[in-house]
C-alpha cells in the first residue's frame, strides 16, 4: 500500500464522529468609512498614509519625502510612463533587489489590521513588493474593508495564482524583541489612497 | 531532539543556575503575553471566534480523509505536485529526491517547525546538501548550533550580546556590536544574497484550503515570499492537520493567529500560493508522523487543532522560567509535552509533568485545546505504561498507604514533626527535591486532630 493510501485509511478509522461547520458570515461587519481606523492601525505597525488625487501627486510625495531616492519601478502603464526605469525583458524577479520604490496597485485594504489585499496579476513579479527597497501601493478610498470576514467575502471565489495580504514593511523582533523595520523585504511601505476613482484606471 | 539524555527537571535545573537570566527570559515573555491580551481584549468577539475556529477544526478532524483528498485534488489542478510521506523519513527522502533530480546542492528554507520535528537539515548535511534558515532567529540559532527554543520566536533565549559575538565570529561585523537594529541590518544584506543565489526554497504552511488547493504561508519578515518567488522550485512541507475546509474560514484563523502569538493584528505577510510561477516548480508534501495516531487517541486528538501560534508557551509559569531547551522537543511549553509523548512515550515521559496543572495554557489557547486536561491524562498513561520514574512510583504507593490508614497517617505525622523539629538537617539538605530553592515549613507542636482533641471533644 502506498504512504498516501496508508495514511488516508488510517485516518478514516480514527477519525471522529461528524461535527457541522459553524457559520462565519455573522462576524462580517459590512459598513464602509472605515478609512480611519485603517489609518490608525497602518501608522501603529510603521505604515504611512497619504490621500492623493492622481499619479503625479503620488510620485512627486515620493521624491519630496524620500529625497536621495533611487530608481522607481512600476507595472502601471501610466506610473511608468511618468518614470524611467523599465525591467529587463524576459527576466526573472531578481532584478528588482536595487529598486528603492515599486509602485503597485492593491485590491482593497482591511482596518482592523491595515493589510492590503494584492493578487500576482497586479505584481507583474510575484519578487517585486518583497525584494524592492520600499513598498508603495495604491488603493481606492471606497476599497477599505472593516475585518478579514468581509475581505475574504469579497476575494469569495476570485481565481488568482497567488495572492497576499501586506500590512507594513517587513520586520522582526527577533534580537532580544527589539523591533527593527525592514528583515529582508521593504523597509518601508506607503499607502496613497486616490480621491477620485476615475484617474485609478 | 533530546541529545543529552536528560529529562526536563535536570535540564530545568542547568537554566535555573542563572537567576537574574531566568527572571529575564519570564520578564520577556511575559511581556509577549501582555501584549496579546491588550489585542485580543480589542475584540468583543474574541471568545465567539475562539469558540467558531474550535469547531471549525473539529469539522476538519472529523472529515480529514475527505479534505485531504479535496486539497490533493484542487492542487493538482493548480499545477501543483502533491508527495504524501508515512513519517519524517520519507519527508526528509523526498525533499532530497527533488533536490538531486535538479541538482541543486543549496537550499534557503524559512521557517517549518515541521522540519525540525523531522530533521529534515541534519539529514540533507549529511547528504552533502546545505540548507541555510533565513527567518532571523532560525539564522541566529543555526550559527550558534542549536535547536530553536520557542516556535514563534525561536532565539528568545538569547541575550543581544550572545548574537553580536554569533555575528562576529560568522558575519564578520565588529566585536563587541551588540545593536538590534544594526545587526538586523547585517543579516539582511548576508540573507538577501542567500536568496538570490539559491535555486530551492523550503517554506512551511500555516494553513491549506482543501476547497482551493491553496496554501497559506505567514510571516513578518517576508523570508518565505523572498525564498520561494526567486527560486526554481518550492517545497513546501505540512502536517495532515494544516487542513481547513473553505477559503472563507481563513478570515477566522488569521485573526486569532498572530493576536496570540505577539500581539498584532495581523502578520506583514499572509500568502496564498496557489499555482506555481510559469516555468518553476511548485510541490506539496502531506506528512502523516503520527499525527492519524493521535488523531485515533479520543482524550488526545484535540491537540491536532493547534495553528502553532506559542500563546501556552508565553503565558506558561514552568516555560517561562525553565526555557524551551529544557523540553529537549522541536515544540516546546505546554503543546510541545502533549504532542511529543504521541511519537515516543518513553522519550517523552517526562514532559506532561512539567507543568502546575494551573491551566492558562488552555484560557489562552485560540482553539481551545484543553491542554491541562490533556497533561493530566498523558501523565496517567504514562504511568499506567510504566514509563515514569520507579522511586516516583514507589513513593506514590507509600503514600497511598500512609493516606489510606488512619493510624499510619497519624504516625506519619507525627513522626515529620519530630524530624523538622528535632533533626531539620535530615530533611533540609539537597537529597530532598523539596528543599530545592525552598525553605522547609517550621513544624506545628500538634497536629489538627490532637489539636481537635484537646480542645473540642473534651469541652463537649
């Protein structure tokens, strides 16, 4: 008998009695306006917030906080255009190690925990938001969720190849629980939330 | 993986030597806990959740055969290759197998608990293959040759001055640095070549969706998504019990999971890898090791609903203050000694007495595993089995005598006040386990029932 059957029948003769799953849709909140508290939470864990009215807005807050900024890579057509850096044709993830902001749009974010939902259609490169420098993402202000219930409700049965939640920049506290920002993946993370949705094409 | 042979108390013993060490590591973790209560004391629906992921998990125990099935299913659609493995060998042969089949020779792995049950690292050195950790503490605990002492934050024993001289002697920074923020820094430059030169990369499931195929990975530093998006292939290796049923359920677990494991709302980095990158390889491995055995134990089957998430450990009075080695188990603390005696009793005879019985583990735990409960009843088993200690077992019996008759009972008595009172040097000396780090009682001049006698019964 092969492993795989002898597992599964051993864990069917063990298994016990049928219990009914419990219903999790009564822990969805629903309500919108939840922006605050997404601001709040993201600000707690080292994420910063800004409200922006177009791409220029957001790249100009770019260069003017973050002064000896290095190269800004996006996948948005229109982020791009406004840049000057392009990726190598044909190549893989690892190129991205030196590129001090990738700019990538996000799904929507959740408050109570300030993670943003960003599928790998939107990366372009599944290595880019983990290997670039500092992390920008962009979302619509009508896109913020109030929990995790109402944000798998609307991922429901999206097909995607992969898929994350990020809630601020990579960190650890491995060192005696000191916090230090940015373990290997971004040492920042900055979340523009456009005004108007019609300049978010 | 218990290599020197001694049990928990001895092993307890050697941390305990260092006092103002000890109240360090309790302050510490202790700390961790508080943080995780302020979190969890955010959500009025804290104790509904706890109680929804607990039967989801019991739904999940219940109807296993068919889940794994469904999960090998859908993944397999995905484009996803699935290896199921009996126990930590074959794991550790397929692991090898996939690597010689593309022969890369070097593996960046981020964190698995499963693999340290399975010494999955030790076996692929010895097959000349090597495998660098690159959670941080997984990194630091690898230089210094240990195991890791605690499943979420694996170099919590350590001191800053321990890692700076680790990275001294390995890194090559400067004596004496001992700055998080700089040594962090130093890891990540020494880590981030790691990731982009390696072909392979390991990671762990937190949680497997048997209605998706999908896996979810969860870190704070990003090491799983840096190592399996830059490499060829990714293994990833779970446990049978990883299992949840649908998509929708993760919104319950992702909540409770990182709350209490330190406190945040959420982890950086929740993943979903369902299908692998074009081109790469992306592969499964299902490993059973005694886990359908415990899930035919019924008092013990409760234990497979753990997410691993360490609140028992931080909040436990015996973990705190004796250290995650002293378990000499890859999983430490309160879970650790109800999960180890499942794969070796002998071996791990020892750990469900490591405990006060004081039952916090089993308030904090985020699926409600009656942890306490269980200790209770491992310790029975096991001595029922005869694996405990014969002079613990002798004495027992006196003492069930003793208790048993009145007039043993009183002569018992009377004959312990005696020895305190007369001969204390008979019992304060370090042949009396009791005596350790305790002062012995003074006696009393009678006992309650010469006492009840003298001045009741006479007067009535």
């Amino acid at each position: 008998m092969s492993s795989r059957d002898q597992i599964l029948s051993r864990v069917k003769a063990n298994k016990p009695p049928q219990v009914k799953l419990p219903d999790v849709a009564v822990f969805e909140q629903g309500e919108d306006g939840a922006a605050e508290k997404f601001t709040e939470i993201l600000n707690a864990i080292g994420g910063g917030v800004y409200y922006v009215d177009d791409y220029q807005e957001l790249l100009s807050i770019l260069r003017d906080n973050y002064p000896d900024h290095g190269r800004i890579y996006s996948p948005i057509p229109d982020v791009k255009a406004l840049t000057d850096c392009v990726a190598i044709e044909g190549s893989s993830g690892h190129q991205f190690a030196d590129v001090e902001w990738a700019v990538i749009k996000g799904h929507f974010g959740v408050a109570e925990n300030g993670a943003i939902w960003i599928t790998g259609d939107l990366m372009e490169y599944r290595s880019l938001p983990f290997i670039c420098q500092r992390l920008a993402i962009i979302i619509k202000q009508n896109d913020i969720l109030p929990t995790m219930h109402d944000a798998y409700r609307r991922i429901g049965d999206s097909t995607y190849s992969y898929g994350a939640f990020i809630a601020g920049p990579s960190k650890t506290a491995d060192i005696e629980q000191s916090l230090v920002l940015g373990a290997h993946g971004p040492k920042g993370m900055a979340v523009f939330i456009m005004k108007d949705d019609s300049v978010y094409s | 993986m218990n290599v020197t042979g001694k049990d928990h108390a001895q092993l307890a013993g050697a941390f305990n030597k260092d006092t103002q060490r000890v109240n360090w590591h309790d302050e510490t973790l202790w700390w961790i806990r508080a943080k995780r209560d302020k979190a969890v004391h955010g959500l009025p629906e804290w104790e509904a959740l706890r109680e929804t992921a607990s039967k989801i998990k019991h739904n999940v125990l219940a109807n296993l055969d068919t889940y794994l099935q469904q999960f090998e299913v859908n993944a397999m659609g995905n484009g996803v290759t699935v290896h199921w493995a009996a126990d930590a060998a074959e794991h550790n042969r397929i692991v090898h197998q996939l690597l010689t089949k593309k022969r890369i020779t070097r593996m960046v792995k981020s964190k698995s608990m499963l693999t340290e049950e399975c010494g999955l690292n030790e076996y692929l050195a010895e097959h000349g293959i090597e495998v660098i950790d690159s959670d941080l503490g997984e990194r630091i605990v690898q230089l210094a040759k240990e195991p890791p002492s605690h499943i979420v934050l694996p170099c919590i024993h350590k001191k800053k001055e321990e890692i700076g001289d680790l990275f001294h002697e390995h890194l090559g920074t400067p004596a004496g640095n001992a700055d998080p923020q700089f040594l962090t820094n130093t890891a990540r430059h020494h880590l981030r070549e790691v990731f982009l030169t390696r072909k392979a990369a390991l990671t762990g499931v937190n949680f497997a969706v048997a209605e998706t195929g999908e896996i979810v990975v969860c870190t704070n530093e990003g090491n799983a998504d840096m190592g399996a998006h830059l490499a060829d292939i990714h293994i990833a290796s779970m446990g049978i019990e990883k299992l949840i049923p649908q998509r929708k359920h993760l919104g319950v677990f992702l909540r409770i999971l990182t709350r209490s494991a330190t406190g945040q709302p959420i982890t950086t980095y929740s993943s979903h890898f369902k299908s692998p990158q074009p081109g790469k390889e992306m592969h499964i491995i299902l490993v059973d090791n005694g886990r359908s055995t415990q899930l035919g134990r019924e008092e013990f089957r409760n234990s497979l609903k753990c997410i691993r998430c360490g609140a028992c450990m931080n909040t436990c009075p015996v973990y705190r203050r004796s250290g995650g080695h002293s378990y000499h188990n890859a999983i430490a603390g309160p879970i650790g000694s109800i999960l180890a005696p499942n794969l070796n009793m002998e071996r791990y005879a020892d750990l469900p007495f490591a405990s006060t019985l004081c039952g916090s583990c089993s308030n904090v735990c985020p699926v409600k595993i009656d942890i306490h409960d269980q200790l209770y009843k491992w310790r029975q088993v096991l001595v029922k089995a005869g694996y405990t200690p014969k002079t613990k077992t002798a004495a027992m019996k006196i003492m069930s005598t003793t208790l048993a008759s009145p007039t043993a009972y009183r002569l018992a008595g009377k004959a312990g006040r005696m020895v305190i009172k007369y001969a204390p040097f008979a019992v304060n000396n370090a042949l009396n386990p009791w005596y350790k780090q305790r002062d012995m009682p003074e006696a009393p001049k009678q006992s309650f029932r010469e006492w009840y006698n003298d001045n009741r019964k006479k007067k009535n």
